[in-house]
C-alpha cells in the first residue's frame, strides 16, 4: 500500500494499535469496505428489512466475495436470542444420547447469534472417559482458529498446571460453557450464557466426570448456580447436579488466563489442584 506523506502511514498505525487493544484482530475480508460509500448508495431491499435482523446478521468470513453489494444478498437464517432457543436448545441437548450426537446438535443449531462470527465449533479436548472435567468460560481466537478448547496462551500454562498434579491432556476431559467465540472476546451476554447452558450441562451429564474443576469466576457461576466471586469460591467443594438428578463434586478455581496476568495468585490455583488430587484418591 502507497502512502502520500508519513502522517498517513503513523496515522494507519495507530489505528491498527488502538483495534488491536480493543481485541480487533481478525480481518473479516480481504479488501477494505467504504461503508460511507454504501450508505450513500439507494437503499437496497435487504437494507430496508427489519433494523434486528440487520444487527444479527453474519459478517461475510475471510476468503469470501465481499463488495458494498454484499449487503443485498441473501444470508443465512439469522438467530436472535430469545426464551425460543433456550427452549430449543435444552431440547436438543436432552435429544444427545452420546457425546458424539451432542456435539452434532450443537453443530446444527442456529439458536446463538455467536456462532455466527466464530470460526469453528469449540466442543471439547481431552479423554471424555477421564475422571475429571474441566469447564472454561469460552473460546478465544486460537481456540476458534483450531476448534479446540484452551489451546493458547492458558491453555498452555493450564498444561503447565496439570503437568504438576501429574495429569496432561489425555487424563482430563476439557470444554467450554460457551462453544462459540464471542466477536474480539468479548463477555459473553448472560443470554448468550443460558443460551449455551443447555448444552454444556448435558456435555457433563454425558461425560459424568467424578470431578468437576470450574475455571474461573463466569464457568463457576453458570454451573454452580451461584454469584459469588471466583476469589471466595476457589478451594472449596461444591456441587453440581445434573438433570438427572447425580451430584458431582465441583472445585472452583482461578482461570489460568488470569493466572498470567497475577502469576502471585498461582499458588491459588495450585491448592486447588492438590486438592482435586486428593478428591480422586478417595473416590477410586
Ligand atoms: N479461555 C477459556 O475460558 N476457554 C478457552 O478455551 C480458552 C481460553
């Protein structure tokens, strides 16, 4: 790309700095779009519909054909979360009688306006056979990008964590309460949350791990049904129940992305651990 003067150029860089903090790091398109251009244009049909629908509708992904035109042409359904799929959603999640046909339910279902930005599905790692389940809050770009759960920077350290309690990948079983990456990271809405609840309570249901390990403040208040704070919960037992009625152990602990930001409080996170270590003893 030419530059008429070097202000052009410092400008351009710190609008890209100022996307990156703002977690805007993924290119949509390959070409820029003029968007003042397209609202000069007439309205298009499709820009006359319904203003919600507008706001629902996918972005068109990287690699695909993309013009001001896009706009007219036609898209996929468009999901607007409401009670609907929440319902929908818990009666899909009921229909799984497997793991595998959870996931194929998730896969199908266009109930969660997140799916719609993510790249991939991000149903779960690790042994869903091991004895102790692990549930994060939800995907970031690496996990997107690969449609794996904590395969990034946490995940990382969370291999770190695990390595320690003489565990890795293949002795736990990993998910997300949320399977979709939500748009530059952002916090997922609680409708968004109880949207995907359905589903990731079956996942544990289906699983039924002997332990369940909550990471982070968000996962430990979906699935334990509480609102307290991630620091007051940590280190102490819980429970979860499922539909069914079976009550699993839960310990609630630090989520390693928070852990890298106060690498003080992993000594946290590591009594956590210890502890959930010393659970399993008891129970085999
Ligand atoms: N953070 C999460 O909560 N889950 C992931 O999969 C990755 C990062």
């Amino acid at each position: 790309m030419d530059f008429a003067n070097e202000n052009d150029r410092l400008g351009l860089r710190d609008v890209l700095a100022f996307y990156a903090q703002a977690g805007v790091d993924d290119a949509l398109v390959e070409e820029p779009i003029n968007r003042f251009a397209a609202s000069e244009a007439p309205p298009t049909p499709a820009a006359r519909q319904p203003d919600v629908a507008k706001a629902a509708a996918p972005e068109p992904r990287t690699g695909e054909q993309a013009s001001p035109l896009a706009f007219a042409a036609p898209r996929p359904p468009v999901a607007v979360p409401d009670e609907g799929q929440i319902a929908i959603a818990r009666q899909r999640a009921a229909t799984a009688a497997t793991l595998d046909e959870l996931r194929q339910q998730m896969a199908e279902f266009e109930g969660c306006n997140l799916k719609f930005t993510a790249k991939n599905l991000v149903f779960a790692d690790g042994n869903p056979r091991a004895d102790i389940m692990l549930v994060g809050e939800a995907p970031g770009r690496d996990e997107d990008l690969e449609g794996l759960p904590f395969v990034g920077r946490s995940g990382q350290l969370l291999d770190r964590i695990l390595a320690a309690i003489g565990l890795d990948r293949q002795s736990v079983y990993i998910a997300n309460v949320i399977p979709w990456r939500p748009p530059g990271n952002r916090t997922p809405t609680p409708q968004e949350t109880e949207i995907c609840r359905p589903f990731i309570e079956r996942q544990i249901e289906l699983a039924n791990p002997k332990v369940l390990v909550t990471l982070g403040g968000p996962s430990a208040k979906t699935l334990l049904h509480t609102t307290e704070g991630v620091m007051r919960l940590r280190g102490n037992w819980k429970a979860h129940v499922t539909a069914s009625g079976v009550t699993i152990p839960a310990m609630p602990t630090l989520h390693p992305a928070y852990l890298l930001r106060n690498p003080a409080h992993k000594k946290f996170a590591w009594r956590d651990f210890l502890e959930v270590k010393a659970k399993l003893k008891t129970l085999t």
